[in-house]
C-alpha cells in the first residue's frame, strides 16, 4: 500500500472519530398537551368545539368522547345528555404520558328532558267499551318479566258500570321493552284482580313476577276479592296460581284481602310480599330455600274495623329504630287514618298498633329519600273525597313527610301544582331521576280524566338549592306537560303511562286516548300510542 494512500485511510478515520465525538443528541422539547373547550357552558341542542394540540406521538380519549386521535385537531359536538360531561385526553411519547380534561355543563330546562316523537297513524293497542261505562286505570307494575335487561311495564285496565260502579271487563296489558315495543294482554281467566299489582321475582331466577289483588274498596264495595300469581317468562307474565305454594286457609279466589304491599320482613334488606286479610296476614318471603310460598299468621284486627285500607309501606315511623308497617286508611266518615304497627321478628306485634287522626285523605304512599339522610321519608297523595274509581274528586293532598328527629307528622312539605283544586291525578306514583341530577329523585304522575282539565301528566322536579353557608336545602316545583309546552302531547287529556323502555335514560310515554262513539256499535275506543322519548 503507497504512503499515500494510507495517509488519506488515516485522515479519513480521523474524521470519522472527530465527527462521532462531536454528534451530541438534542434534548427532546419537553412533553406538552393543550385542550380547550369553545365554551364550558353549553345550551341542550348547541354545539361546541373542542381544540387540542400536543407533541406526544399518540393521543387517545376517554370520558365523553373515545378512540384515538389526531395528536393536533379539533372537534364540533353535540350533547344531548345534561349535566356536567368530562373530555379526557391522553398522550404520549415512548415512556412519557401527559393528559388533559375540560368539563361541560349541558343546560337543559325541564322541558327539554321530554322531546317526544309524533304519535304513529295507528294506534298500537285498543279496548272497546260501552257508552255506560268507564275506564279506570287500576295500577301500574315496572321490572323485567322477559329477563333481557331492559324495562318491561305492566298495567291494568278496567271498565265500570256509571249505573252502579261494577266491573264490566279487565284487562292486564303488557309492553315488553326494547328496539321495537309492542302492548299485548295477559290472559287473565277468572282471575282479574289487578287494582293492586306487586312486581317481584319471587323465586330470584331474573325474570320478575307480578302479584294481583283487589282492592280492599272493591272487598267491601264489590264483593269481589281475589289474589292472582302470574310467572315471569321468555314471552313475557303468564298466569300461575300454581306458581307459590299455599297451604294456608287463604282462598285466592275468594281471598278476603284488604292490601298488600312490599315489606322487608326479617331485616336483610330484600323486600318481601305482605299481604293482609279480614282476620289473617300472610307473608311470601322471597328467596326461600324451598320456593315461594304464603305463611299465615292470626293477628288482632280491631284498629281496622270499619276502615277502608288504601295503601301500605315499611318504615321506621316513629325514629325508634325499628320498621313499621304503615297503613293509609280512612272510616265511613271520610277521615283519613294513619295505623302503624311494629314489626317484631320476622312478624309483627299488633299488639303495640297504633292509630293516628287529623290525617289528609290519602290514596297512596311511595318511600322516598328527601332530605339525602339515611332516614326513610315519605310522599303521599290523596284527593277531598274518597273514590270508587269512576266517581273522582279534585287532588287536594301532595306532601312529603320528612322522617328524623321530629315527629314525622310536624316536620311536612306541601306540594303545589297549578290545577290542584279542579283536577284528580291518578295514584300510580312513579319515582324516576329524569334530569339525572342524583338528588334522589323526581315525581311523576297522571291525570286522570276529570273535570275541564286537558293536561296529561305532572312533572314534580326535586330542586337542591346551597347557600353560602353551604347549607343545602330541598323543595319541588310541579308543572305540567301544558304549562312546559311540550310537543308531541295530545293537546286533550290522555292517561300516560312513562317508562324508559329502551334503556337510553330518557322518560318515554304510553298515552292512552279515548276515541268517539261508534254509533254502529254504541262502543268507544281507548286507543294507546308508545311514542319514544328523543331528549337523550
């Protein structure tokens, strides 16, 4: 090899050293990641934009928003759902993470949490009945009969006589949940008790059983009481008095019942069937090792003699940390009752039963939590007179009583609504948290058709208010569908039936409207129409 040319391999290698030696790596920019919101407040039905920008090598979201994303962009959205919705956005690059988030409150009035589809062109059930009759919607039960995870609702409807107030036909209709939901009836035979309807999975195989009796008007009234079992199944409730065991004096066909309602009898929480008759109660505890089955007890009835019972619960009504079954009831003069009794055990002692007077007329009562105490407080409703069912009366009694350190009966809200000294609402009560707000929940109830009033259903809003003191404190403000101006309503009265049937946690409706007489056949069609809720 020449001189030269090793002397060139030498200048090249020394080159190459002193070029490695000077090729220091630049320091990377540190990691950052900038997410912005158009506006953090947004009206229901706007739209904001979101805008981001990073040097991380990949971005992905989460919350509200999901997949993975540009690592710069920006995004137009729309909410439908109200309350506060969070963006979350993560980053990163090789082992670095870095994530942002902006919260968005959606504004949405009460108006906007019921946007109703238009009514279909044919209705999607119909009941036929006479010129002399009219329609009484009896009661209403929600949970899964079908087992698919998604809503079902049941209700009953009968037809009375306007000449001497018996029932001329019943009818248990059904409306399994889901994409495409259809109303159907329940075969019921002879056993057309559904004035009061109980749903509970009985055997705990997911799929929800419902009880039905007579009511205890109906007992003393009627001369009719009865107590029906249907089953839970694939294709929805079917009929089956075989279905709990009963080796007890209890005739269902002839049952002698006053009320029922559900109650946690031993304490653990789950609530079990309770069922009261003229000298006897019953229980159904439900989960039982060996199926279900009625157990009868003697109990002493004279507190109830000559009272009519109209509804029951279980709660600790006296802040003396033991449950109570609660009675509504009123006598032959119209006065309205509470009667407690204690429980004891996994029974009760009538012996301790107690009565209290100078009660409103009431017709229902639903637990609920007011005040987000650990206490059970209740709301109750009732109207001047006491009904039959065909003859009504204007709702003059809404009220939360609150349970705690005072007596429950000193320590009451009132609950005033715009119609309340014209127009009856029904006493199916429905507790449902339409606006999502976690406050524990809002009121929802029918009208009945009565008097002038055309409004369909009242919308009871729980409203949580916190002072600077940070003192927080609740009321309700009631409207309904006419006074929020909702579409989609029928502009005359229509009994509503409200139920999310398909899982989307928006209210939807089942309004049941009265057709004209058909002169050929002297009958009147109830026509019902689901029409679905698209304010989510």
């Amino acid at each position: 090899m020449s001189n030269m040319r090793v002397k060139n391999l030498l200048i090249l290698f020394t080159l190459l050293v002193l070029a490695a030696c000077s090729d220091k790596e630049e320091p990377l920019e540190e990691l950052f990641l900038e997410l912005d919101a158009s506006s953090e407040n947004v009206d229901y039905g706007d739209s904001f934009t979101l805008t981001w920008n990073s040097n991380a090598s990949q971005c992905y979201a989460a919350g509200r928003w999901s997949g993975e994303k540009p690592v710069q962009g920006t995004e137009e959205i729309t909410i439908k759902r109200g309350g506060i919705s969070s963006f979350v956005l993560d980053c990163r690059r090789n082992n670095e993470f870095i994530n942002q988030a902006v919260a968005i409150t959606i504004i949405k009035s009460t108006a906007d949490y019921f946007i109703f589809d238009e009514r279909g062109e044919e209705p999607d059930f119909t009941i036929e009945y006479g010129a002399n009759e009219k329609v009484v919607f009896t009661s209403q039960a929600r949970g899964d009969v079908n087992d698919d995870s998604i809503p079902d609702i049941i209700f009953g409807v009968q037809t009375r006589s306007t000449a001497d107030d018996s029932i001329v036909q019943t009818k248990l209709l059904q409306m399994l949940g889901g994409p495409l939901p259809i109303i159907t009836e329940i075969v019921t035979d002879e056993c057309d008790a559904i004035s009061v309807l109980l749903p509970k999975d009985l055997d705990q195989d997911g799929f929800t059983d419902v009880i039905g009796l007579s009511s205890d008007h109906e007992r003393q009234n009627l001369n009719t009481s009865k107590l029906c079992f249907f089953k839970g199944t694939e294709t929805g409730l079917v009929l089956d008095n075989e279905f709990v065991t009963n080796e007890t004096s209890l005739d269902l066909s002839n049952a002698g019942l006053r009320i029922a309602g559900l109650i946690d009898r031993n304490n653990d929480v789950a609530l079990d069937i309770y069922l009261l008759g003229e000298s006897k109660e019953y229980w159904i505890e439900v989960g039982a090792s060996d199926g279900p089955k009625i157990e009868e007890f003697d109990y002493d009835n004279t507190a109830l003699n000559g009272l009519t019972i109209t509804d029951v619960t279980g709660f600790d009504f006296d802040s003396n940390s033991n449950e109570d079954i609660v009675f509504s009831a009123y006598d032959s003069e119209g006065n309205g009752k509470f009667v407690t009794v204690p429980k004891s055990g996994d029974g009760t002692n009538w012996a301790e039963v107690l009565t209290y007077d100078n009660i409103p007329l009431i017709k229902a009562i639903e637990n609920i939590v007011y005040d987000q105490d650990t206490d059970i407080d209740i709301f109750v409703m009732g109207d001047s007179n006491p009904t039959n069912g065909i003859d009504l009366s204007p709702t003059s009694t809404l009220k939360v009583y609150e349970t705690g350190e005072v007596n429950i009966l000193e320590n009451e809200l009132d609950i005033t609504f715009i119609n309340q000294a014209t127009a009856a609402l029904n006493d199916h009560i429905v507790l449902a948290d339409f606006d999502q707000d976690f406050d524990g929940g809002d009121i929802l109830l029918s009208y009945e058709d009565y008097g002038d009033n055309t409004a369909s259903f009242l919308i009871i809003e729980k409203q949580e208010t916190t002072d600077d003191e940070e003192v927080t404190t609740y009321s309700y403000l009631a409207q309904n569908n006419q006074e929020l101006g909702l579409l989609n309503v029928p502009d005359q009265h229509a009994f509503t039936i409200l139920v999310d049937y398909n899982s989307d946690f928006d209210i939807d409706a089942i309004f049941g409207i009265k057709g004209e007489l058909n002169t050929e056949t002297n009958l009147k069609p109830l026509n019902f129409y689901i029409q679905t809720n698209q304010s989510n």
